[in-house]
C-alpha cells in the first residue's frame, strides 16, 4: 500500500521511512503539487499523512486536490505548537499527532488505518 507523506522535511521522512513495515507500506515523500497529483491519479491511495509544520499543505492546494476523495488523513505537527494542532483539525484531517507519536507509533496508527 503506498502512503504519501507530504512534507520537506527529509530527515524525517527518512526516519519515518526507516520505521514502517516494508512488507505493508510504502512510504513515499510528496514535495510538490505535481507528485501528489500524479500519486491521486495512479494509485490507489486511502491513506494520506500531512505534516503542519510548514507552509506545503498551503502551497500545493492539498485540501482541494482530495477533497472529492475517500482518504483518510492524518495530520502531524511538533508538540511545542498546539496551534499547528488546530491547523491540521480546520484542514479536516482524521487524526492529529505530534511528530514523536508519529515516529513511535507509525505501524501501530497505519495498521489501524488502513
């Protein structure tokens, strides 16, 4: 199952990367309008993690571009910012965690997903 993970932030994503089951999941960065359309497009994909830490979500239109879509987001943000928080609960995202529950709980939160 592929999973974009929208962000910029490489080392991250890296680290989430390095946790997931590989014989489950597939994990792929999203940095950009065009990766995720073309991931919409060509996979079936029903699951979507979305970092609030930067101004991604914004710039690349994520809202509009699965609005018409059966995915099930979950936002992730730092613990130091509960206002990213609120972001990710406006954006209409199914789940909020910060970046270390998400890095601990990865398969745990994917497989009861998915």
């Amino acid at each position: 199952m592929i999973i974009p993970v929208v962000t910029k932030d490489i080392m991250y994503f890296s680290r989430l990367k390095s946790k997931i089951n590989v014989n489950k999941y597939n994990l792929v960065q999203v940095k950009n309008r065009k990766e995720i359309e073309n991931i919409l497009s060509n996979e079936n994909c029903s699951l979507l993690i979305v970092d609030f830490s930067d101004d991604l979500v914004k710039s690349i239109e994520l809202k509009d571009l699965i609005k018409n879509k059966d995915i099930f987001s979950v936002g992730y943000y730092p613990h130091i910012n509960e206002n990213l928080k609120q972001n990710a609960i406006k954006f209409g995202t199914g789940k909020q965690v910060t970046r270390n529950q998400l890095f601990k709980n990865i398969n745990d939160i994917v497989d009861e997903l998915s």
